[in-house]
C-alpha cells in the first residue's frame, strides 16, 4: 500500500531536476541562514516557501500540457486584467505600485505573468504551426510588449525584463528568421532613445553606474562597489560559512535576496561558485533535453522557453552581483529568500516534468 502511494505522488516527478532542486535549495537555506545574521525565522520562513513552491510544482507536474494549452489564453487574459487592476488600484510601497488586493489576499500578478506570456505565445505558435507568416510574429511580439509595458510602468524593471526574456524565447523558437531578428535589433536601437525615456530616474541611474560606479560610491554604485569586494575576498575556496566579513559586518546591502550570491562566493570562494554553477547548468541540461524530446509544439516551445529563461534568471543575477550587468532586482533561484520567485521558477519545472512525463505516456502507447 505504502509502495502504491509513494508511486502515485511520485510518478510526475523526474527524478533528476528533483533531486537537483531539492539539493540546490539546501545549499539555499544555509546560505540564508548566515547571510540574514543566522536567523533562524528567516530559515524557517524560506522553508515553508519551498515546501509550498514544491507542492505546487508537484501539483502542476500532474496537469496535461493538452490542458495546459487549453488554459493558456484564459490564463494571459487573467493575468493582463490584473495587471490592469494593479495599474489603476494597486498597493504603493516604495515607490512601487505592484500588489492587487483581492479581499483577503494581496497577489502580485507580475509573477503569474511570467508563466502565462509564454504559455500563451506557445499556444498562439501551435495554433499557426502550418501557415506561419512574418505578421504572426508582429502580433506576438505586441501581444508581449502589452504586459511588458504595464510592468515596467509600475516599475519593475527586473521582472519586466524576465517576461519579455519568457515571451521571446518562444518567439525565437517559433522560427522567427534572421532578417526580422536585425530588423528587429535595428529598431530596438532607433526606439532606444524612446526606452531611455521611459526609465525611470534611479533605473537610468543604475546603467550610468555600471559604466564606473565609483561615480557614487557611497550612493547608486554602493551595491556593486561590496558585491565586488565580497566576491573578490572569497578566494579560491572562501572564507567559510558564517566568516564573511562583508555580510557580516553588514556592509553587503539586500545580502538575503538580489545580493546573495556575493554572499555565498564570499564564504565559499571559487571553489564554491563552480559547484553552484555547476547545479544550474545540470538544471538547464535536463530542461534543454525535455525541451528537445517534447511531443507537439506548444510543449516544445513552452520548454524551451521555460528553459532560457531560468538561464536568464541566473545570467542577469550573477552579472548584476559581478558588475557586468545594472542592478535591476532579480533574484537567484533557489538561493535568494523570498517565496514569490520561488514559486514561478518551481511552477516552471513542474510544466517541464509533465511536459516530460506525457511524453513517455504518448511515446508508449
């Protein structure tokens, strides 16, 4: 009986990005635990941020990506109406209008965003899989720019940079050409102007500061100045867990979310770094091969968009810690504390699980 029931609840699971995931979280919580001064509260909240995030993964992993695509336009329309919601009725905390309350329970509808632009950009495709022309992905790429705007205007330029990143990669996959690919980075170029317009004041502050940002030490270039440092200090095999002296000492600011890999490198050094790497990239192997082995097109293109984008999610972090890229405020995954990306990255791998698992089902029957 016991063996039945272990079978049922494990049997969407893949084996591999499990034991990755749940061996990469650990890293996490010990991580958490020294960068937030060894507070045990903040270890037992990101906990049960897991637990749920991996229960909901668990959850989505049981779903058919036939349905998946069924629900797909409903899921954007809902997600773009609250988006709307939070632009005319949203909560304002720092500067920021980003939270819909929604009687008992206040959401961030951005984040759902990051799963239903490329869910539904995957159904658009496979709707047009026989006759795809170059308007197709003119519409696509408005129908992506709709949320992408509506967030950036709330602003979050982080999270934004995240959806478009979603939507585009399906787009890529899609078969978008290489000639509308340079029309399309030679109008981004002229329309720069335009974009730098948009910004708000501290987001063009942060682009200026990754050019020199001893411009501002103490100011808008402080972040990157001690990521550095913290980063630097590490070595080849760190300082040891709980020894950073940049975290420590509180020099290092947000060390528990956007900034946390500084304090991991500082503590474990290069060494250290590789092995973290080194999970990531065997996460995003595993997705690539689910991605390439998928049964239809929309789970092809939903995977594979799943897939770049947690690559994304990765890339922009380091480089925002290592000063290759600005600061814009995207977390680390599975590393950084707070549930709400926790989720939406956990969401995606248990899409991909079923994506994996329906296609052995197809593949065998």
């Amino acid at each position: 009986m016991i063996d039945r029931l272990k079978y049922y609840f494990l049997r969407s699971l893949d084996p591999f990005l499990t034991a990755t995931i749940l061996f990469t979280c650990f890293i996490g919580l010990f991580v958490i635990y020294s960068a937030s001064g060894q507070s045990l509260d903040k270890v037992a909240n990101q906990f049960i941020n897991m637990t749920v995030a991996l229960t909901l993964m668990w959850g989505v992993s049981n779903i058919s990506p036939n349905l998946m695509e069924r629900l797909a336009l409903p899921t954007f329309l809902i997600a773009l109406t609250l988006l709307i919601g939070v632009a005319l009725f949203g909560e304002i905390s720092h500067g920021a209008r980003r939270w819909l309350h929604l009687g008992i329970v206040r959401i961030q509808p951005s984040e759902l965003m990051k799963i239903a632009a490329p869910m539904m950009l995957a159904w658009y495709f496979a709707r047009r899989e026989e006759n795809l022309r170059s308007r197709d992905y003119f519409v696509a790429f408005i129908l992506l720019m709709m949320p992408v705007a509506l967030v950036m205007k709330q602003p979050d330029l982080g999270t934004s940079l995240i959806i478009f990143a979603a939507g585009f990669f399906v787009i890529f996959l899609a078969g978008l050409s290489s000639r509308l690919l340079i029309s399309a980075g030679i109008l981004a170029a002229v329309l720069m102007p335009i974009f730098w317009g948009m910004l708000h004041d501290y987001q063009r502050r942060r682009i200026e500061i990754l050019l020199d940002p001893y411009q501002d030490p103490l100011g808008a270039g402080y972040h990157t100045i001690q990521a550095s440092i913290a980063l630097g200090s590490g070595g080849l095999f760190g300082k040891g867990w709980l020894n950073g002296t940049q975290s420590q000492l509180d020099f290092l600011p947000e060390r528990t979310t956007d900034f946390i890999f500084a304090v991991y490198g500082e503590e474990f050094g290069l060494i250290g770094n590789l092995l973290l790497l080194g999970l990531f990239a065997l996460l995003i192997f595993r997705s690539y091969i689910i991605a390439s082995r998928a049964h239809n097109v929309f789970s092809r293109l939903l995977a594979g968009s799943i897939c770049l984008t947690f690559f994304t999610y990765v890339f922009i972090n380091i480089g925002m810690v290592s000063g290759i890229l600005p600061v814009v405020g995207v977390p680390l995954p599975f590393i950084s504390y707070g549930g709400t990306s926790l989720v939406t990255v956990l969401l995606g791998f248990g899409i991909l699980m079923s994506i994996h698992r329906h296609k052995s089902l197809v593949a065998s029957s």
